[in-house]
C-alpha cells in the first residue's frame, strides 16, 4: 500500500514537501549493488552502464553518487558538492538562471541539498558520443533534491542523455531538479531528458539555460510512462546574437498522470532563432502543453508548434501557446492541433492491409517519433535506441 | 474476379450511386468516365470499404465472397488495393514504413523504389511536402509491394507531367500484367478524366457514369472520342 495518500493534488507545495523524508535519509546505493530489474529501468531510460557508446556516467541513486566517471579529458564530470568545493562554491553559475527563492521547492534545494552533477566542456572541445546522467531513486517516499549545473565552454559541443527514473516497484517519490545550463560563444549543447517515473511519483524540475552568441541549445523531452504529477517550464534566454534555441517533446499521459510542461524562450540576441515542438497523447491523463515565446531584438525568428492526439474518451490536453513580440521587426508564428487521430489517417493504412489497432498503434509511433534534424548519426542512433527503449512495454 | 449488382449508395444521408452494376472479369482493365461530382471516386470509396460510404442496397461480390460489408483490411487482405487520389500525410511514418506495411514486411518495397528511382523518399515521411507526381509514384509503388489482384486508380494522371506520365504509366502496366497477354491474372478499374492514361495502359472495357449511374459501356476508345467530340450531354441524350 502507498504510504503517501495517492489523492494529494490539492495540496499546497508546503504540504506535499512535508510528505516526504529527505533522500540523505535512505540507503545510498554503489553501482555493484544495482540488480539486474535496477539496469533495465536505467537502460528504458536512456542509461546504459554497459555502452561503450557514452563518454561518462553520473548515477545518482538516493541522495549518494553511485557512479561518476569520464573517459575523455576535454569534459570535467563531478558530482556538484564536488564541483562547489574545487571552485569556489560555483559562484558564477549557482542560482543564476534559477532564483532560490521562487518557490518552495527551489528553497528546499538551497537549504537541503542532496547531490546533483557539474558537467563542464573546455573550450573547443567537440565529443559526439554523450555523456549520461540518471538521477535515480530506489527508495519508498523520498524526497531527492538535486541541482545540476552544466557549462559548455566557448566552441565547445557537448551532448547529454539525462534518465531520470525511480524503481519499478516504488511506491512514492518526490524529485526536484534545480538545473542551470550555460551555452558559451559558438557552444553547442544537446541535451535529451527521458522521465521513467512511478505512477505515483511527483517531478519538480526548475531550469534555467542562456545561450551566448552564436550559441546552440537543443532540449529533447522524452516522457512516455505514468507519473503521478510533473510540473516543469525550462526557461532559455538568448542572449547572445544568432543564438538558437530549440525544444521538442514527447509527452505521454496515462490515465491518472497530470503533467504540466512547457518551455519558454526569451530572445534577446539580435537574429536569435526559437523552435519549440511538443507532441502530446492523453491516454486519460491531463496534460497541460505550454509554449510561450519573448521576441525583444530584432530580426529574430520564432516558432511554436503544439499537437495533441485524444487516444480515449476521457483526460485533458489543454495547448497554451503564447507569443509576445517587443519590437516590430519580428518573425514569431504559431500552431496547435489537438484531436482524435483522424479516420482516414486510419483507414489509409487499413487500406495496405493493417486492422484498425495496428493501424493505430503506426500512427501513434509515428506521432512520438522524434525526430531532430541536424544531429550527428551517431549521437541521433543512441537517442533513436534511448527511446525505442522508453516505448517497449507501451 | 469483382461483380457489383444494383448497388445504392449514400454519403453523408446523400444518395450517390444509385442502382450500379458492372463486372469485371480477371485479367481485365476497365476505365470509369464522368464528369465531376458524378460518383466515380464514391464507387472506388465504396468498393474499398471505407467508412461514410453506406450501402443501403446492393451487393459487391470479389473472389466469390461477399464483401459488402467486409472491413477494410480484410478486402485488403483477400487482394483490393486502392492509389488515393488525396491521401493522408502521416505524420513520423515513412514511405519505407508504408511499403513494409504493403508488402507484409518483406523488401520488396526497397527494391522497387530503387528500380522507379525513388529511393530518396524512403525516409521520408509519407506524403508530407510531397508532390502531385511524388504522391502519385508513392501510391503506386505501396501498390506494387501490396501487389493486389484488383487495382483500384483514382485518375492516376492529374497532377503528373510529361516526363513521369511515362513512369507512371509503366508502373500501371506492371501492376496489371499488361506485358502478360496470356494468363493475365490481375484486374483493374481507373478513373480517369483526361484519358491519357489510355495512351500507356489499355483498357478492355469502359463505363460512362453519369449521376450515380451508369449510361453506357464498351470499348473504352470509341467511348472517350465520343465523349471528347460531343461531351457527356450526348450520354445522357443516348440513355434517354
């Protein structure tokens, strides 16, 4: 039985902090204590302990460091307490995109900190294969508060696969994430995030990424299975001229899932360029699809996209794209879709012989594919597998 | 090989085809005529099975089975295939997709693009940005992988130039074994506005439909020069 009552949506954060006890309190875990059921839940999000195809590993399971390594010089890996310690308390980039004091989950992060990780490329360094990062929690009814800060110093390319998970059989969880992410002159950062939550799990990440000239951001948001509540709104500013910043997501809600995402791009940068692209299915779960997009320089480019598939009678999907232009010379558009799979969508495939489920179920595949134009093969092959993971036991 | 007695049919509570009858015997290849709006597309809708198309009268017999009320996939599957005039973009599904879906997952697909030099848009995503002539080749070419014993063509010539009339065209012929004079198994029944098509595949017998009905068959040539010399005001005066 959940010892945590399933029937919280109506409490206030104070309230919902207050159900959970501190991951410092649980078990850290070493990475030669995961079991087998442990590693297929890491693999199904994104996290392979056994690929040869990533650079490094950050596994945080609890509030412990379970694994930190990387084999490549160019790239500094370590855990944040670390990092805070070898320099100087990270004054520079702690709490500088995100304020501590936003909400209460931002301040229980300031004060109680568990761990998190502190990626760093030097300058000029450019690695195809990624780095992974699995914040992991094992145990009943923990609150894990993590803040990762990760800087891509200037011409630098670096691609992370970040698997946030928790057991198959836990009951509860709570996992905040305070993440700020600096993209330096000519920087190039990509970054995929596949969520593998409990069904009874709550998710507060609180991002803040700028983006200097010339600078790249790339997000992929994977969430295909149930979760209780997710609330996140990643905020990008580009800040530099020509910068880009682009967000794609995959959002799947089961029944009983309410998750609340979005993204936010703040174009400061003189000819910057915003994409964000969400494809949301409700499965009977609510799903809240935001995009909000501040054209302030000129020249700049900006564009929205939204679809919503309805797969049952019941659940929510509620698209709220916003566009807000400060200077006239702007290029801001938007478009949102929300609706059943169409029939002759269906009946197309029925035609070349597939019944009415399989014709379904190619659709739906095809509406999650996510596909993210101008990746290296290699770094596109290990989201492509990442995410034919995610989606086996659909 | 397909038998249509009296058969009646209304869209959206609207009567389209009213009282059709035709017969089309293996191996053969039949043109349908008529203007616009006359319920051409309706009858190959219809005979495909798909929803909206309801049979208040009538029967369609393929393969001696009874189909009229036959789920798609399963006429699919007993060997109709249908090029859409319109069809969907499926947004994530590439043509590679739809070709294994076509050919029950074997690789004939490929191999068949490769030999209609349409191997670029195996990744693509089916239909999407995809030209008249590029949705008419994709059409086709799932037709070939599903590889149907009767072919239905919804005007496969509108939108094509010149130049890809010819590939199309060879690619209907293939589809119904025209090289093949003795012993031809597949049947077929086109749409077709402009008759072009009769340039590069011909045809055994042609209809003229005219409000729901048909006014006329026969030998698809002599109907077509009638039609281009007197219109089909001149079809409807022969049935009065």
């Amino acid at each position: 039985m959940p010892s945590i009552d399933t029937n919280s949506a109506n409490l206030s954060d104070k309230e919902l902090l207050q159900q959970f006890k501190p991951a410092s309190e649980a078990e850290a875990v070493d990475v030669n204590q995961l079991d087998e059921e442990d590693k297929l839940r890491l693999k199904q999000s994104g996290v392979d302990l056994e690929s040869a195809n990533r650079i490094g590993t950050f596994l945080q399971t609890n509030c412990g460091v379970s694994k930190c390594d990387c084999s490549i010089k160019g790239v500094e890996l370590l855990p944040i307490t670390e990092a805070m310690k070898k320099y100087n308390g990270l004054e520079e980039y702690r709490w500088k995109l995100v304020d501590p004091n936003k909400d209460e989950f931002t301040r229980e992060t300031a004060e109680h900190l568990d761990n998190g990780y502190f990626i760093r490329a030097l300058p000029g360094e450019k690695v195809v294969y990624p780095v992974q990062a699995c914040l992991y929690i094992r145990s009943d009814d923990v609150a894990q508060r993590v803040h990762n800060i990760v800087v891509a110093e200037e011409g630098s390319e670096l691609h992370i696969i970040t698997g946030c998970a928790t057991h198959p059989n836990l009951t509860s969880g709570l996992h905040i994430g305070v993440s700020e992410f600096y993209i330096k002159k000519g920087a190039t950062l990509i970054f995929t995030m596949v969520h593998n939550w409990g069904e009874n799990v709550y998710v507060r990440p609180r991002t803040g990424i700028r983006v200097e000239d010339e600078g790249v951001f790339v997000s992929n948001y994977v969430s295909l299975k149930g979760v209780k509540s997710v609330q996140a709104f990643p905020t990008a500013t580009l800040a530099g001229k020509n910068s880009t910043a682009r967000f794609n997501s995959v959002i799947v809600a089961p029944e009983g899932s309410d998750i609340d995402t979005g993204s936010r791009v703040i174009l400061e940068g003189e000819g910057s360029k915003a994409e964000i692209i969400s494809r949301t299915i409700s499965y009977g779960g609510r799903v809240v699809a935001r995009g909000h997009l501040v054209g302030k320089a000129k020249n700049i480019k900006a564009h929205l996209e939204c679809q919503g598939l309805m797969l049952t009678e019941t659940g929510v999907i509620h698209a709220i794209p916003e566009l807000e232009a400060h200077v006239a010379d702007v290029d801001m558009s938007h478009e949102a879709a929300v609706g059943r799979i169409a029939k002759d969508e269906i009946e197309y495939l029925m035609a070349r012989g597939l019944d009415e489920e399989e014709a379904t179920s190619t659709i739906v595949r095809g509406f999650l594919n996510v596909k993210i134009d101008g990746l290296p093969k290699e770094l596109d092959d290990e989201i492509q597998k990442a995410v034919a993971e995610c989606q086996k036991g659909m | 090989m397909l038998k249509i007695e009296d058969l009646w049919v209304d869209v959206h509570g609207k009567e389209v085809l009213r009282g059709i009858n035709m017969e089309i015997g293996q191996g053969e290849t039949h043109c349908l005529f008529g203007k616009n709006g006359s319920g051409k597309t309706t009858l190959l809708m219809t005979l495909m099975g798909f929803d909206g198309y309801r049979v208040k009268h009538g029967k369609i017999t393929f393969k001696g089975e009874d189909i009229t009320n036959m789920p798609v996939h399963e006429r699919a599957k007993l060997g109709i295939g249908m090029a859409f005039q319109r069809p969907p973009t499926l947004r994530g599904v590439k043509l590679r997709n739809m070709l294994a879906v076509a050919s029950g997952n074997d690789d004939t697909g490929g191999q068949l693009a490769a030999f209609y030099g349409f191997e670029r848009f195996l990744d693509r995503e089916v239909n999407y940005g995809f030209s008249g002539g590029e949705i008419k080749k994709s059409e086709l070419l799932q037709l070939l992988a599903q590889d149907p014993d009767l072919t239905l063509l919804d005007e496969p010539e509108s939108g094509v130039d010149i130049e890809n009339l010819n590939v199309i065209g060879d690619m209907i012929r293939k589809l119904l074994q025209k090289d093949i004079h003795r012993g031809r198994k597949k049947s077929g029944l086109i749409i077709t506005h402009t008759g072009f098509i009769l340039n590069y595949v011909t045809a055994d017998k042609g209809h003229v439909m005219l409000n729901g009905q048909i006014y006329c068959s026969g030998n698809p040539l002599e109907i077509f020069e009638g039609i281009q010399k007197y219109g089909y005001q001149e079809c409807a005066k022969c049935r009065l």
